[in-house]
C-alpha cells in the first residue's frame, strides 16, 4: 500500500509540473497568498489529484487564517496517507486554531481530536517536535479535567529536550513560565540562548521580562538580539518598548526609522503600515512629554 501511495504520488506531482510548483512556492514567498489560493484552485479544480498541491493549499488557507478550508484540505491528505506524521499535525494544528475563534462550548468536542492529531503525529514520527510543542500549548491551555495540565506539558518539554537542548530548554522555560516560576523560566531561556543565540531564544527573553514588567531587561535583550542577528524586527519591538512604556524615546524613533529604511516584507512579521502609525504615535507622545 505504501508503495502504491508513493508512486501515486510521484506521477501526480509530476502532472502538477515543477513550473506550477516554482510559480506557487514564489507566490508564497512573496506573500502573495491570494495568487496563490487561485492558481491551486484552479489546478485541483480540473480534478486533478495531487497531494502537494492540496497540502501546499492548506497551508495557503492557513496563511489567509482560513482555518476550517485549511483543515479540509489536510482531510484529504489524511485519505490517502494516514501515517504521515505531518499530515496529522496540520490537521491538528489547523483544527486548533479553527477551535480559537469558536466559542467554549462548542470547542470541547474538537479537543479529543487536536489531541489525537498530534499524538498521531509523534506516533508516526517520535522526533516529530513541531507536534511536541503544539501538544506542550495544549496542555497548558487544556484545564486538568480535559486531559491537561504543567505536569503533562513538563513532560514534553523534557521529550523535546532530548531531539534539541535549544528547543528542550526554551519548552521549560514557557512551561515554567505558565507556571508564574520566573526564575526557572529565565534560567531554562538563558540556557537556550546560551546555545542558540536565535531570534527565538531572545524572543522568548523578551516576552519573560514583558510579561514581568522588567522593561529595561526587555529593552537590553531586544538590543543584543539586534546586534547579534541584525533582525529587522527587533527595531520595531524596541520603538514599540520606548512608546508603550515612555522611555527612551529619542532612541526608539531611531530605531523605527531604521526599520522602515531597511524594511523587508518577506522576513518581517510587521508591516510598513504599522511602523509608520507607531512613528506617527511616538513622535505625538515626544513632543507632548
């Protein structure tokens, strides 16, 4: 049967044609989801049967946040290959978020099977992390008599630390943050960063001392982050520090300036329309203060 699956799928992602498929992903990488959605539809619409296209469209769908479409289209993926751990974790991860914009009550039939999707997942696939962590998530979010709970979430975290010390200690360091232990967490992300020194690892500085109200530990780490990784994104989060908590204020409109000039939308996850109402807003505060 495998075998089957896998020469169907080599003849159907050859109908698909690797000029489709370069036209798509450069749609994606150019964040032209919209382009894409359409060229994907059209192509399945034909009935053609192709599984990187539905799955490529899946994830278009989860781009435009259309979460119930998305999680059709990983269905049919599950349909034709249900041992294929990211398929489960896309559908879960689509259900998931499907699940955020419904109300309490009719959520909790969609819990068992997010659950299941990413246990499936870690079952097909035990080195599978990016369903560990969305089952670690869940279990923080998930109250005890729902199956979950910090000594469950612990628990992943310490199966993470064992494919990845970065990502195992950055799993302790949310779970222990959940846990208002802020010590520990700041040790676990200190230790992730020690190792990785990625915009993730000082991301997650960032938001511990944010969430604790340790705003110039959040400015200095935004700071050395900047330096190490020349992210973009990190001027933007500094000039957002300097106006939601007036100060340095002078500094923070440098570095949203800097941000605009040196802006690209394929690496930021903020747009230029946002820099320039948070300058409009930082200059107002300057000279009101």
């Amino acid at each position: 049967m495998l075998k089957f699956i896998f020469i169907y799928f080599l003849i159907t992602f050859s109908t698909f044609g690797q000029e489709n498929v370069k036209a798509v992903e450069n749609l994606i990488a150019e964040k032209d989801y919209e382009g894409a959605k359409k060229s994907l539809e059209m192509f399945i619409s034909k009935g053609e049967q192709n599984f990187y296209a539905v799955e490529l469209l899946g994830d278009v769908y989860g781009h435009l946040k259309k979460w119930e479409l998305a999680q059709n289209q990983y269905a049919k993926l599950l349909e034709y290959d249900k041992r294929n751990a990211d398929y489960h974790y896309k559908y879960g991860g689509a259900t998931a978020m499907r699940a955020q914009e419904m109300n309490k009550i009719a959520v909790l039939p969609l819990v068992s099977e997010i659950k299941e999707s990413f246990q499936n997942a870690i079952s097909y696939n035990p080195k599978h992390i990016d369903a560990r962590w969305a089952l670690l998530h869940l279990y923080l979010k998930l109250p005890f008599v729902f199956g979950g709970g910090n000594q469950k979430a612990l628990h992943q975290a310490n199966e993470i630390m064992k494919l990845s010390p970065v990502d195992g200690y950055l799993a302790l360091g949310v779970v222990y943050s959940h846990k208002e232990e802020f010590e520990l967490s700041e040790q676990n992300f200190m230790s992730a960063l020690h190792i990785g020194h990625s915009k993730v690892c000082y991301l997650s500085l960032y938001e511990l001392y944010e969430k604790n109200e340790y705003f110039s530990k959040s400015y200095d780490i935004l700071v050395e982050g900047y330096e190490k990784n020349k992210t973009n994104d990190f001027l933007f989060l500094l000039a957002k520090l300097s106006y939601d908590h007036k100060f340095n204020l002078a500094d923070g409109l440098n570095h949203l300036n800097n941000f605009i000039l040196d802006y690209n939308f394929k690496s930021s996850n903020y747009t230029l329309q946002e820099a320039y109402n948070l300058r409009q807003d930082l200059c107002e505060l300057k000279k009101n203060l």
